[in-house]
C-alpha cells in the first residue's frame, strides 16, 4: 500500500503555540535531552519519573534499568540542570498488574511476550497520557527515536525515526490516534549518532551524558528470566523430544525456553546429521519442549490478535513490510484483517516468529498497527 506524502509534523514539536508538556525522564540520556529540546522550543515542561516497582532496588542497578532509584536521582539532577519542575510519580501497582504480571501470564502460556512494548501501551501512553491530560498537559514527551507526521489531510501518522539505525517505532506501534495527538518526540526528527546526543547533553551539563543505555529488562535485577520465571512459577520437569516424539532429555520448566533457542537445551544427544537442534515448540499443556533443525523454524504465514492501529484499521488485503522484533530487519507480507484477527503472508519465510511477539505493519515509513502473534504456518511443520 501507499500513503500519501507525510509533510513534517506541525504537532506538538513545532506548535504554534507553547504547550504544556509532560516530560517522562527515565534517568537516561535520551529522555534528558528530549526534554532540554522541549524546553528550550519554548513549551511549559514539567519533568516526571515513573517509580514502578514498590522496591526500586529490586529493579536493575548500575545504570542499566530504567527504574531505579539512581535513575530517579539521575533523572531529578537532569531537571534541575534544564530548570524545569519535576516530581515521581508511583505507578508501581498498575507496572506489575500490566507488564510483570502479563509478562509471567505470557510465559507460562508457552508464548514470547515483549515487556517494553506492553510498558509503551499500559505504563507510558495510557496511565501516564490519562494522568497528564486530567492534569490539564497538552503532550507527553519521551526520548524515544521515531516521529509524529502531519499527512495531507491533517491526520498525525507514526512514522519511523529519520536515523533507521536508533528507530523505535516498533515499540510504539500499540499507539492509537488518541495518543498520538499528544505524543512527543524530540529526538525522531534528527539523524545524530548516540555520540552526538551524549556530545549534546554534556554542552548542556547533563551528568547522565555518558551514562550507559539501559538494557534487558528492567524488573529482572539480575538479567536472569528463567531463574525470574522458576522462581514465581516453579520449576516442573518435563521432556525435551525431538519432531518425532523422541525423548532427548529433560528441562525444570517449559516457560524458560523460546522458539528459536539454540543455546542451553542441555540436550546429551547429538543429532543424526551433527547439526544443532533449536526450540521449535512449547507446549504448557504436557509441558514438552520440541526441538528440531533450523530448517522447521521456517514460517509462512500467522495469525495475529488484539490489533492497535496508529489510525484507520485497514480494510481488504494490502500489501506491507512487517517488522517482528525490536532490533529485527523488515520483511515483506501480505495482510488482512479478518473478524478482528490479522491473517498474514509472508512473501520469502521467515524464522523465530514466536507466539506472543508483536508484529508491526509498516506502510513505507509509516507506522501502520501492531497485533499480537498467535498461530504460525510452518513450511516444515512439527511432526
């Protein structure tokens, strides 16, 4: 499909007039800088950082979360630099209803979740957007790396960011049209390395200038997910098998494993051919872990549920590229809605699509929608 040509946005970044904007400051570099740009653009900024855990310590340390109580810190001495008002807000109770607590749901069900996706969706642009507008701000602004575009019939659009490398989009592709009026993006419209921003905040005297970036998941302390998940599900020993029914050995939990793992099947038989074996399915029911060649983790086509489109839903079939994780190339599909489920094509296979990603539709650089992966086709399926 084509859309018309976006035109740069006349939003919130470039507004007629001052707006009152809600700053979401992680305690990173980006997020500080995207609010020093709103500020100095001439808005009211209000800076706010999120408390989501009841124990901020419990959250990663050492400057690679977003939610601990140095980013807190961090994130209070960035306001005070740019000379803008901020406070904390505890959103800790409704962090573990929709993203902790969804994230174990979803690995117990033998499905793939992404919590940062789920955290964009539920924490930032709906529970902090609602907050901010009953509050009586114009616009939330994040360091997130993508852009609100005007088209030509005065629609705001998603659009990736200018600099592919650092583009975020996909993360944001749950935004409906609500949200989207009020989102602001400081940091999408420019194609400057992470170097550059970190030179910009150090001119601004920002501390966080050479603070790592945040990594893995921000409520795993200490970045292990399958000791995280043993330890509020418990382990159950089940089979690992082989396409056949054939028992290779046995695991302490279904959950810990995703389809496409190759590493840690902990699997004493080598396969027949000598080549390694990767998840291929999860099954929560009988608790079995299937492991195959590479080749069976080819993928045709899936089903998708719970769509989110950063607009008008489509109607009909249409052809778009897809992106299916976070740091994951484009692909090209075809696609349409059907009763409210996303059925999808690919045009070449694709590999380690699993149950519980999201998908993001992309109409060239325009945000589409995301849905969430239920079913997959295999080329070779799961005897």
């Amino acid at each position: 499909m084509t859309s018309q040509t976006p035109q740069r946005s006349a939003g919130p970044e470039k507004a007629a007039r001052p707006l009152r904007v809600l700053a979401a400051m992680s305690g990173g570099v980006d997020s500080a800088v995207a609010a020093a740009r709103a500020a100095e653009a001439g808005h009211d900024v209000t800076g706010v950082h999120l408390a989501l855990s009841a124990n901020p310590q419990s959250f990663r340390t050492g400057a690679r979360g977003c939610c601990t109580i140095e980013d807190s810190r961090d994130a209070r001495r960035a306001a005070d630099v740019i000379g803008i008002p901020f406070y904390v807000w505890d959103l800790a109770d409704r962090f573990r209803e929709d993203v902790v607590e969804d994230f174990i749901a979803e690995y117990e069900a033998g499905r793939t979740p992404n919590p940062c996706l789920r955290c964009n969706e539920k924490i930032k642009f709906a529970a902090l957007l609602d907050k901010a507008l009953a509050l009586g701000f114009d616009a939330v602004c994040t360091g997130h790396y993508a852009q609100v575009i005007v088209n030509g019939n005065g629609d705001r659009e998603l659009h990736r960011a200018a600099d592919m490398a650092k583009d975020q989009s996909y993360v944001l592709g749950v935004l409906d049209d609500r949200q989207l009026a009020h989102a602001m993006f400081p940091l999408g419209d420019t194609e400057t390395t992470k170097e550059e921003i970190r030179a910009e905040a150090e001119r601004r005297d920002l501390a966080v200038a050479k603070k790592p970036d945040s990594h893995d998941i921000c409520f795993i302390a200490d970045g292990d997910t399958q000791g995280f998940l043993a330890n509020r599900l418990g382990k159950a020993e089940g089979d690992i098998v082989d396409e056949s029914g054939d028992k290779l050995g046995t695991h302490e939990g279904a959950f810990g494993y995703t389809i496409g793992q190759r590493k840690g099947l902990r699997i004493g038989r080598p396969a027949p051919d000598g080549k390694p074996r990767y998840v291929l399915d999860i099954s929560p029911v009988d608790n079995t872990v299937t492991v195959g060649p590479v080749e069976a983790l080819d993928v045709t086509a899936l089903t998708a549920i719970k769509p989110r489109w950063c607009g008008a839903a489509p109607s009909g079939p249409g052809t778009y590229t897809a992106q299916l994780r976070a740091h994951g190339g484009e692909t090209e599909v075809s696609a349409e809605l059907v009763d409210d489920e996303l059925q999808v094509h690919f045009t070449e296979a694709v590999r380690g699509v699993a149950p519980g990603q999201a998908i993001v539709l992309y109409d060239g650089t325009r945000v589409v929608g995301s849905a969430t992966i239920a079913t997959t086709e295999r080329a070779a399926a799961v005897a």
